[in-house]
C-alpha cells in the first residue's frame, strides 16, 4: 500500500497498527518499518548515495556546462536530452524526502508529548536553540541542534544528517570533488523537475494539500540535503540554495514553451514545488523567489489547481 506523506499534521493523531505478519506497519498488507528509521544509521544509505554519485559522476560534463549554459535556450536544448538517468535521480530524492518527512512526523510527536508533559525541559532547550546564530561556531551548533532535534524541535540543519552524510564519504575523493559533486547532484534535480509534468500523478491536490506520488517530498530533501552538505564542505547554504532555485526557474520557465501537452500536463502543479521549496526552508525567502520565479505564475498555478479541482469534484458527484 502507497503512503501519502502530508506536508503538515494539524494535532493529527497518527496511530501505529500491527502488520498481518507480526511486524510493525501502517495498516494490514502494508510494507513493515521500525522506529530504527528515525535513527542516523536510516538516514540516505551508502547503496542509494553511491547511484546518486554515480549517475552524477556519468553526466559530470554535461552537467558542468548546464550549470555555466543555463540562461542560453539553444545551448540547453542540445544539453538536457544528453542526460542520462533524470528519473532515477528524482525517485531517489523523492524517497529520500519520504524518510525525511517520516521522520519529522514522528519528531512533532515528540515535540508535543515534551512539550505537554515535560515544559520545565523544553524550555531551556528551545532558549538555548535561540542563541544560535549564522556566526556561531558549527560545532557549537550542531551540538546544541543534536539536543534540540533529540526534543523533536525542527532546526536549520539537521546534524543526524550530517553525521549519516559525512560516514558516506568515498575513501579515494578530494573533499573538492566531493563539494563539486555535490553542487552538480542539485542542478541535475534542478533541470530534472520539469520532467514531472507529463506525470499523471504530479497533479497537485487541494485535499491532501500533496501530490499521490508524494514529490513534495521533494522539497524537504532537497532543503535538508543541500544544508548538510553544504555544512560539511562549510560553505554557503543560502548561496547554493539560491542557485537551485534560479537552475528551476529556468528550467520551469522554458516548460511554458513546448508545445506538446502530454509533456507539460500538469505544469502548474509542478511550478507550486518552488513554493513548497521556500515555505520549508528558513534559508530561501519569498523576495528571492520573485527575483527569478514571477509570483503571479504561482498565483495563476494555484487558481489553475483549484479550479482543476472544483471541476473533478464536480464531475464526481
């Protein structure tokens, strides 16, 4: 059984049912999971980062000259198809913002049974979590983050992920390598995601608030990713974040202009994961979004969506 993920739990009470065969599970027939998923060691494991590298390593030129060819229509035209693997790479991201997502489910539970039962603990950990600034030192903030994601607090960056992300490290490749294949593994996501329009499943729903193929998924792993990433190789979330979300533009921006509409079918839904991407991040900033993503095209998207909606619910009855 498919799990929809929800982007939010409005004091859900999410229950945790025992599978037909014994093992833990969402309900009868479904796939078994453990609390072990909650745990760094199940964060993004080495068999699932290493095809990431690889099916960056296998595009790393053409990558490159995407990444300095972005704003040249022409150039991108004969660059994107020479990509190989853009599927492959977006179910990895979308599972690993599935686990992602997983996870901060069962840390807002967390956050709610401390906060009710044990307040004189919270807060001083949330008083401490507020002291942590840009120029404090990363140790230090990842020492104080581990103590508040531990209470179920959501921080900036996530140090379980850091830690998993920096045990994945190859034995033979330079930390520049390694911070240069980084940069390019979110371009390729970036020039990727208009892919997902000729998705019958990339539609938006009003409902779930989500997507039925659970990519706005999406959005959490590529926020948490890159701010562990970047953390680990100590360079600028923001800045790197902010060149994603130009890469997507773009890339968005030209899906309005091809002509065949089984491929931009669900255009609209797609362009909202620009905006899921800056309400989950404390990095991106909806003036940035306008910079480079106009707001009235999500405006449209949005009433597109709804409308879209209204007449299937229409039809239904």
């Amino acid at each position: 059984m498919d799990i929809l993920f929800p982007r939010r739990v409005w004091g859900r009470t999410v229950s945790w049912r025992p599978h037909q065969g014994g093992a833990g599970g969402w309900g009868a027939g479904s796939t078994p999971l453990h609390w072990g998923c909650l745990a760094p060691a199940a964060m993004p494991t080495r068999p699932g980062s290493l095809l990431l590298q690889k099916l960056v390593s296998e595009n790393m030129d053409t990558l490159v000259q995407i990444r300095s060819n972005f704003y040249q229509p022409e150039q991108m035209a004969v660059l994107l198809p020479r990509l190989t693997g853009s599927d492959s790479v977006l179910k990895r991201m979308t599972i690993i913002g599935e686990i992602l997502s997983f996870r901060s489910l069962a840390q807002e539970g967390l956050r709610e049974v401390f906060t009710s039962h044990c307040p004189f603990i919270m807060g001083p950990i949330e008083c401490v979590k507020e002291f942590v600034t840009p120029e404090t030192d990363i140790k230090v903030t990842l020492s104080i983050f581990e103590l508040a994601t531990a209470a179920g607090l959501p921080c900036d960056i996530d140090p379980a992920l850091v830690v998993a992300l920096s045990n994945l490290k190859a034995d033979n490749a330079s930390p520049e390598e390694e911070y240069k294949a980084a940069c390019l593994l979110l371009v390729f996501v970036a020039v990727s995601l208009p892919l997902l329009a000729a998705d019958p499943s990339s539609f938006y729903s009003i409902e779930m608030d989500g997507y039925s193929n659970n990519i706005h998924c999406l959005a959490k792993a590529i926020i948490q990713l890159s701010a562990a990433l970047f953390t680990i190789y100590n360079k600028n979330i923001e800045t790197h974040l902010k060149e994603f979300l130009l890469l997507a533009s773009v890339c968005l921006l030209h899906l309005g202009q091809e002509t065949d509409k089984l491929r931009t079918r669900n255009r609209e839904s797609i362009s909202l994961l620009m905006h899921l991407m800056v309400e989950e991040s404390s990095f991106l900033t909806a003036d940035m979004l306008e910079s480079c993503f106009p707001y009235v095209l999500l405006r449209n998207a949005y009433r597109e969506v709804f409308r879209e909606s209204t007449l299937a619910r229409l039809a239904a009855h």
